[in-house]
C-alpha cells in the first residue's frame, strides 16, 4: 500500500520525493514488462496448482472421514456456501490488484441487506428490492472510491471509516431489527435449482468467468495491475489513475450489492449484523489465492480456491462435529502457511 | 506545470460526482423511511400492568444510570427499548441512559461516568460480567446500589441486587420438552441436534448443560452440536452443513430465534421436514410462526426481554428504600432469577405481546 501514501497526481508535498523515484521506477517497470509477466504467469498457475492440491487433500480427508461427505448434494452446499463471499472476493480481488484494499465489503453487505429489505423497499417487490441493493453498493463503493482517488486518503482508513458508518446506517435503518422477507419470488433466490444445481452457484460462476475476463482479457484489467504495480509508472503512461480507482471501488460495492441480494434472499431477512468479519474472510481467501497484499500481481482464480478451501473445511468441520475453535484454529494456520509458500515463489522472480 | 489543468478537470470531476452522491442520497431518502407502521413497543402495556402494592405511588425522585451492551441485535435493542419505555411511564425516575457498547473498556468508562454524575442508582448489563466487577464495586464503594442485570458480577460485593434470565433453565426447558415429545412419539435411538449460540460466552455452555441435562432426563443425548454466531447468516450456514452432516434428524433446539430465521431458512432451502425445532429467547417472528403452524418450529424458550423494565423498577424500589409488593419484609431480595418458560401454540398468544421484535 506504499503507493497510497503519494498523492496520486504528484502536486502538493510529494513532489520532490516522488519527481527522484518515478524514472527508476519507469525502467523498472518497462524491463520487467514482458519477462516479469511469464514468469508472473507461471508462479499463479504454480500456486494454484498447490491451492488444487490443498483443496483435493481436503476433499479426500472430507471422504474419508465423513460418509456424508462426497455426496452430490454435500457438495452443492460448499458451493453454495461459497457463493456469497465468492462474489465479494471477486470485487475484493480487482480492488486488491489494483493497490487498494476494502475493509467496508462485510458492512456494504449489511447495508444493502437491510436498505432491499425495509417495508418501504418490498413493496416494490422482487425487481425493486434487487434494484435498491446494487444500487446502495454501488453508490458506497463509489463514495469510497471518490473519496480515496479525488480526496486522497489512504484507503485503509477511508474504508474503515466506511465500515463503521455503513454499518451504522444499516443499524439505523432497521432499528437493529432483523427485517424478514415476505416476497417469496425473492426468497426463491436461494432454494430454486436448474439442472438441479442452485441458482446462488450459477451466479458465482458467472461473476468469476465475468470477473476472470475483465481482469485477464481487456483494458480494464491491464490498467489495474498497472496501477496496483506502480501508480505513478501508471500515470506517467498516460493512466487516469484517480477514476480508475473508483470505477475499482465502485465494482467491489456493486458485488457486495450482488452478494447482498444473495445472502438475504439465503437468510430470508435483512438485518444489520450480517456479512459479520466478511471483509477479513474475503482479504484472506484473495491472499491465500496469491495476489499480493501491496498489489499489481495476482489471481482470481487462486481467489476463488482460497474461498472454496475456507467453506471445504468449515464443512468438514461440522460434519464430523467439531468445535468452532479446532476450526479457527486450522484456518489461521493455512492462512499463515499460503503466505509463507506465496513469499518463497516471490523470491526469485524480485532477485 | 499541469496543476491549473488538473485543478479544472478535478472542478469538473468532483461537480459531476457529488451531483452522482447527492442523486444516490435522494434516491436513498425515497427508499428507506416509512417502514414500519405496526406499533412496536408492546412494553408499555406489559409494564403498566402489574404489582398493585402501592409502590405504583409517586415516591422521591429518582437518578437511574444505565449501560448496556450494543443493540445489535433483536434481544437487546429490546432491553434498552424497554428499559427506556419503563423509565419514562413513572414520573418520579430519570434515566441516565448511555449509549450500549461491546467494548469492556469503553463500558467501564461509562460507568465510571455515570459514578461521576452521582447518579441515585445504576442498572449495569456488563458486556462481560468478569471485566466489570471492579467497575460496579467502585460504584457500590462510592455509595451507589448497583442492579445487575443478567449478565453476573464476579463479587457478591458488585451489585445490591441481581436480576436476570436462567440460561440453565431455558436448555433446561428446551431439553425436556424434545424429550417428552419424542417420548410420546415413541422414537427410540432419536438424532437430537443443537445450534447453539456464540461459543465462548458463559450463557452458551449453560444452555447447553442444562438442555443435556433436560434430554437425560428421556435418556437422550444431543447427536450433534454446532455454534452459530446469534447472527442469521452464521445460522444459514452452519445449519445447511448440519443438515448435510445427517440425512435424518429428529428435533434440534437452536439457541436463539434471530440467528434462528437463517437456521429456518436453511431447512426450507434443502427441503427437509422430517423433524421438528425448539427456538430459544423468544422473537415475534417465531413466535407467529408456532401460532400459524406452518413451518418445523414447534416451541421457544423465552429469555424475557423485559427484564430490564423489572430492572427499572427495582432500581426505583432501592432508590425509594422500598421492598417488594407481595414479599413480606422492607428489603429487596439479593437475586432474582426469571422463568424461562416454554412457548408453544397452545399459550402462544399470552406471551406474544411480550415478545421482541
């Protein structure tokens, strides 16, 4: 987040600092362009593969350990568990790559939860309340990218600073009340199938496929690991750094909103205390995942594994009925072990 | 160099963009307000009734401090709320309410603050009894009587009175009541499951004895045991992986009805009625939901929520150096332990206008 601490455009006090490192940083980033990106290339897809590994360890330690485990149906359910964070690591992942961080995901989510959900919103019914909850991420997501692009705070503190007051609001606005929903066409959100697989997975899958190509396949994608790589190599290449940072922030509100239609429609009611520590959740499933914490390298894919590994082993966790503890516990402890394999990958391709 | 270029892109910019905020705030002011038009605060009526010793009579006026946990969820935002409601239906009581927080170090400071205002009486909901105990001694110290409220002082020395629900009893309740419907079902080896609340507070693991406790009594045992976090989404999704854990179930007890509605809603989404639930603490939503009989929750445990309005009321006592109506003596009672009784269609409707929403 180093990249945060100077003011993007290189006016007020930053500029004698940042005027003696931006030519170094250009040829760093111009030598490192084509080399930098197979190398990049092949250190994701080798942390995948150790994700895929992890993954499939679990898988088999699930089946051996549990009869219920490696059942069609028990395996809908992981997804489907996976489907809410799913959708907001996706938006936190973009955010992430591109030299930002967003704290407020878990508080959006309650927001939007409770603002789709207010009697006033049902009314509208089924089209109304998914319209309201994008629209309320959206517009967090963009507040938040405003103030961090245009009134240059770091955005660890303006999304904190979002977090609490978002969450405030959504408290305010349900009086800390649980909200339940009464349209059913909503609620059906969560319990309709086709093909027999929940509607909650397809959505996941298409903002992954959807997030994949934005990130891999086009100009957006690009710009944000130019920017999360070196602001100011960005800007110098004619970047507009400051809106791409919102329409970043901007895309992590509108998947809270997403995620928010999801886990209420799952919960049957809005309420102001969901999406609890989700912003901690989605940080850890983007690193396990690989991407960089300081940015401009990273994976969605890895993301999503980092996701699918956390709900695998809550599943297993409770079928074979064990405490919450043991839980944390197994959890700290991948999160620790990624980061430890993720820093050796990084070694040889910085020296 | 660029400064006076980007200093006119950035008027534009930001013209265009709080004119975006401004438009999302109006659309927001639309969307949210009037929600809600159904009387909410049923405590009153609750209040209003009751003893009829001549205590109701205008007594010395009285300074009542009050802090509390967060409201940040159902349960409690009823216990400030009718704290409140009961403090303002005697004329003779002034609440000093401060505003509930989860941090220990935040409420200590709190209550050292109402010491500070000298306060006539405190009633004290510690976020964790343990780390408030010295807090409210200083209180008793300072010559202030101190109401606990259900969540308990270390030191006897902490508070004159204690007054709060009986987790013991509420898992006690909840247990013997799957026990003697399985029982008169005739199932023999039931599959009894349990989602309690959040694990590591003192109520969960005293719920959760009292209802092994009550199940032994049939000779049962709980078969699986998840914690959720009082929360629906946690609720959601630890009973969708119970529900996965075992193809057939018998009865669950689930610790409390906010967490409950995301326990319900995983039951439905996997389509499984083949047994029936016991809530826990007593919400409105269950509550017409056992009336209308329409889903697996069949019962709730109450943990009343208007305790903290008896609360009001026991601090006014001490304030006034009264005792208890129908007691005989002039001195409170050091503790007072409230029933956790056991709603189902039948008495419902009795319970219904106390119920939090």
């Amino acid at each position: 987040m180093s990249q945060q601490t100077r003011p993007p455009d290189g006016s007020g006090p930053g500029t004698a600092a940042g005027g003696t490192d931006v030519p170094e940083a250009g040829t760093a980033r111009r030598s490192g362009a084509t080399a930098g990106r197979s190398a990049l290339g092949r250190v994701g897809k080798v942390r995948n593969l150790g994700l895929i590994a992890v993954l499939t360890l679990l898988c088999v330690i699930g089946a051996v350990s549990s009869d219920n485990f490696a059942t069609r149906q028990n395996i809908l359910v992981i997804l489907t568990s996976a489907a809410v964070i799913g959708v907001i690591t996706v938006g936190q992942t973009f955010v992430i790559i591109g030299g930002g961080i967003d704290l407020s995901v878990g508080a959006i989510v309650a927001l939007a939860s409770v603002w789709c959900t207010t009697v006033a919103t049902q009314d509208y019914g089924f089209g109304g309340m998914v319209f309201c909850a994008l629209v309320v991420g959206a517009v967090v997501g963009l507040v938040n990218g405003l103030v961090i692009a245009y009134g240059r705070v770091v955005a660890f503190i303006t999304t904190i600073a979002m977090m609490a007051t978002a969450r405030g609001l959504a408290e305010r606005i349900s009086d800390r009340q649980s909200q339940v929903v009464t349209v059913d066409s909503f609620n059906s959100i969560a319990s309709t199938r086709w093909l027999g697989v929940p509607v909650l997975v397809y959505i996941l899958a298409a903002a992954v496929l959807l997030g994949w190509v934005l990130l891999n396949r086009t100009t957006f994608g690009r710009r944000t690991f130019a920017i999360g790589g070196n602001q100011e190599a960005a800007r110098l290449a004619g970047l507009d750094v400051r809106r791409h940072t919102v329409l970043l922030y901007v895309l992590s509100g509108l998947c809270c909103g997403i995620a928010a239609v999801m886990l209420t429609a799952r919960t049957t009611s809005g309420a102001s205390n969901l999406g609890d520590l989700y912003e901690l959740d989605s940080i850890a499933s983007v690193i396990i995942g690989g991407t960089l914490l300081t940015g401009g390298r990273g994976s969605l894919v890895g993301s999503i594994l980092g996701v699918l590994v956390f709900t695998t082993i809550t599943n297993i966790f409770v079928l074979n009925n064990l405490t919450t503890d043991i839980q944390q516990i197994a959890k700290g402890l991948i999160i620790l072990a990624a980061v430890l394999i993720q820093r050796r990958g990084n070694t040889p391709s910085t020296a | 160099m660029d400064s006076s270029r980007s200093a006119g892109i950035d008027r534009r910019r930001l013209l265009f963009g709080s004119a975006v905020i401004g438009g999302g705030v109006l659309l927001a002011g639309c969307t949210s307000n009037h929600k809600e038009d159904t009387p909410t605060s049923d405590v009153k009526t609750a209040a209003a009734s009751g003893s009829g010793s001549g205590n109701e009579a205008l007594g010395k006026h009285v300074v009542i401090g009050f802090s509390a946990p967060a409201a940040d969820h159902g349960w409690m935002a009823a216990i400030t709320k009718n704290a409140e409601a009961q403090a303002g239906a005697y004329s003779d009581v002034h609440l000093e309410a401060v505003e509930g927080t989860n941090d220990v170090n935040a409420q200590i400071s709190q209550v050292q603050t109402l010491i500070g205002k000298k306060v006539d009486v405190l009633v004290i909901l510690p976020f964790d009894g343990k780390a408030l105990t010295a807090v409210s001694q200083q209180a008793m110290d300072a010559g202030i009587p101190v109401v606990n409220l259900d969540r308990v002082f270390d030191s006897p020395l902490a508070y004159r009175t204690w007054i709060g629900g009986d987790n013991f009893g509420m898992g006690l309740n909840a247990g013997l009541y799957i026990g003697k419907t399985l029982k008169d079902k005739g199932v023999a080896n039931p599959v009894i499951g349990e989602i309690a609340g959040i694990d590591n507070l003192d109520l969960t693991k005293q719920r959760s004895s009292g209802f092994r406790k009550g199940l032994a009594k049939y000779g049962f045992k709980v078969d699986i045991r998840q914690a959720a976090q009082f929360t629906a989404d946690s609720g959601q999704q630890v009973m969708s992986n119970v529900l996965q854990a075992r193809s057939h179930l018998d009865a669950v007890w689930n610790h409390d009805d906010d967490q409950g509605i995301g326990v319900e809603a995983a039951i439905k989404q996997a389509g499984r009625d083949e047994f029936f639930m016991v809530g826990g603490a007593g919400s409105k939503h269950a509550m017409e939901e056992i009336k209308a009989d329409n889903s697996v929750l069949k019962a709730t445990v109450v943990y009343p929520s208007n305790m903290s309005a008896s609360a009001i009321r026991v601090a006014r006592l001490i304030g006034q150096s009264k005792g208890m109506g129908d007691l005989v003596g002039t001195d409170l009672p050091s503790s007072l332990t409230l029933f956790s009784a056991t709603v189902t269609k039948e008495n419902v409707d009795q319970y219904l206008p106390g119920a939090f929403s």
